[in-house]
C-alpha cells in the first residue's frame, strides 16, 4: 500500500488533468463560471478584490444530475452574497488586488461515485495560499447526487437507513481513529526523515483537532480514499497541502 506523504506536486495535477471527462455515465455539460469584483463598477485592472469561480455541471436533466448541478450553483451563489462581499470590504485602499480563483479537477468517476477536487487559490498583495476540498457524490441508491461522507464509502452507514445506531456510531469512531493513527504513523516517519517542516512538538492530539477524516477525502483514479491535510495545519506554510492516499481494502481490512 501507498501511504506515503505528498506535496501537492505537478505530477498529480497532470494525472488529474488526463483523466476522461466522464467515461460510461454522465457527461460534463459547460462549467459553471462567474465573478465578482470591487469595488462596484470596476474591472479588473482597477479592482481591490476580484473573485473568479469555475464549477462543474453535469448535462441531462434527471435528478442526480440536477442535484449535483445545485450544489455548486447554491455554492457560487452563497460566496457571491456573504462571503465575497464581506472579504471584499477589507480591501478598502488596497494598492494591490487580492485574487481568488477557484477551479476544479476531476479525480474519479465510476459507476457508483464522481470525485470534484475543488482548489481555491488566493493571492493577497503580501502572500498566497491554497486550500482544497473534496467532494465525492454518490450515483446510485438513496443518496445519488449527494455528496458522502467517509462512513457511506466504507459502508458504516447504509443508504436505506437500516441500521443498528450504536454499532454505526462505534464503527465511524473507530474509522476515523483508524485513518488518524495511519496518517499519524506518515507524520512520525517524516519527522525522522526531516522531509516535511511539521511545527515543533506537533502531537496527535493537534492532529485530530485539525483534520477531520470523514471528510477530508477524495477518490483517486482507482476509487482509492486520498487523505488531506491543509497548509498552516501541522506543518509550517511552505510544506503546502500534504496529501496520503491509502487503499480502500486496508481501511476495511483495518475495521
């Protein structure tokens, strides 16, 4: 198994860029695209702030489809009336312009789930940063055209709602502790190799306040989990996203 620790390198990015738009199920209809600017009336030459989105969208018109669709038009509408506009004001006077752009890859589709890797990248006058956010949308059963949590990948938590409640909360508890203590392990021996510059005294502790298996995923082109944990979370800026994969068959094997 490959549990190995990565920066988000452009080998992964170029692996994510060949994958088949959609193979054997849905096909992308035109991405989802906008932006916001200011302050008001300005362009993007004379604005403080400007805000530029690309989500995916999915063509037909059956329900999975239109689920999907609305998740990411409710998300761009969201960003569009609170967060821009708030963000927006704190850059009153600004000589520079702070740009967000956010984009999206395609990670894994089967016939069973689609995997949206969501990058935001923001570039302020005096710094830059990026953070990611997996979405894994399930295509069939109950939940088709929601996004899932790690427990339904893993079949802790069932679709038809039938299922024992204590056994369920145990068997998320202990996946969630089974992926930290992996990645945990990864944190341990980097830290020996001096690889990655983690904060002094980094203990697991901090590891579980700051990353949230359940979800903090997405899929990889064999349907295999891909863990993350952002920037500025257990290592110092410039270690970047730090990303491990581990199989879906060592997490059930584990469980």
């Amino acid at each position: 198994m490959k549990r190995a620790f990565r920066y988000l390198l452009p080998l992964l990015l170029l692996m994510l860029l060949t994958l088949p738009a959609l193979a054997d199920g849905y096909e992308f209809a035109d991405d989802l695209t906008g932006e916001y600017l200011y302050p008001a009336g300005s362009d993007e030459s004379t604005a403080t702030y400007i805000y530029r989105y690309r989500y995916p969208q999915l063509s037909g018109d059956d329900e999975i489809a239109a689920m999907f669709n609305t998740t990411y038009a409710y998300t761009a509408d969201d960003t569009l009336a609170f967060e821009a506009p708030m963000n927006a004001g704190l850059t009153d006077g600004a000589a520079q312009a702070t740009i967000i752009d956010v984009t999206y890859e395609v990670t894994c589709q089967t016939a069973d789930y689609l995997s949206i890797l969501v990058t935001k990248h923001t570039k302020r006058p005096d710094s830059e940063s990026t953070t990611i956010s997996g979405h894994v949308f399930a295509l069939t059963g109950s939940r088709a055209g929601e996004i899932i949590s790690l427990p339904y990948l893993l079949g802790i938590l069932t679709q038809d709602g039938k299922v024992d409640t204590w056994l369920q909360d145990r068997q998320t508890a202990k996946a969630d502790n089974c992926v930290r203590e992996l990645v945990w392990a990864e944190i341990e021996r980097m830290m020996k190799s001096g690889d990655v510059p983690f904060y002094d005294g980094l203990t697991f502790e901090e590891l579980e306040a700051a990353f949230y298996p359940e979800e903090d995923f997405y899929l990889d082109e064999n349907g295999d989990p891909v863990f993350y944990l952002l920037e500025n979370t257990v290592a110092l800026p410039e270690a970047g996203i730090l990303l491990v994969p581990i199989s879906l068959e060592t997490l059930l094997d584990e469980l």
